[in-house]
C-alpha cells in the first residue's frame, strides 16, 4: 500500500518501516494532521479520483488508525490511576 500521508501530499513525514507497526502509524499521523494544510476530504477525493490511492487503501489506512487510537486509549486507561473505568 502506497504510504497514505505522502499521497496526500505531505513529503515532511519520514518513509514508513515496510510493515509499519501500530505506533509508528499513529506518529505518522499525528505529524501528518499537524502540517497538513488544506481541506482534507477535498483532497482525499482528488487522490481517490485520481488513482493515487483506492477507496479499500483508504478503507483500510482508516481501519488501522481506528485500531491505534483504540489501542493507545486502551493504554492509557489501564495505566493510568486516574481514568475511571
């Protein structure tokens, strides 16, 4: 899968670990979203459009960030005292 931030136009982000794990692609996007300018449905269409990425590589990238966040929430509240379960 083509590295989704780099399609989106975003070349500061280093280049991904060829099988990138979870942590690395929630870094990823943290920087991606923190450069990123512009509106991004617009140009996620234009990338769809265009053949940059497919809507099952973008299916799947939002899958995984999901995952993450998930993940990094499950994290947090179990190692952390002070979030109520």
């Amino acid at each position: 899968m083509a590295n989704l931030f780099d399609a989106l136009g975003n070349s500061q982000i280093s280049q991904p670990q060829p099988v990138p794990t979870r942590p690395n692609l929630l870094e990823q996007y943290r920087q991606f979203k923190q450069t990123f300018r512009g509106d991004p449905s617009e140009t996620i269409k234009q990338k769809l459009q265009s053949g940059e990425f497919t809507q099952n590589q973008l299916m799947q990238a939002q899958g995984m960030l999901k995952q993450a966040y998930e993940m990094q929430d499950l994290f947090r509240t179990n190692t952390n005292p002070n979030v109520r379960r």
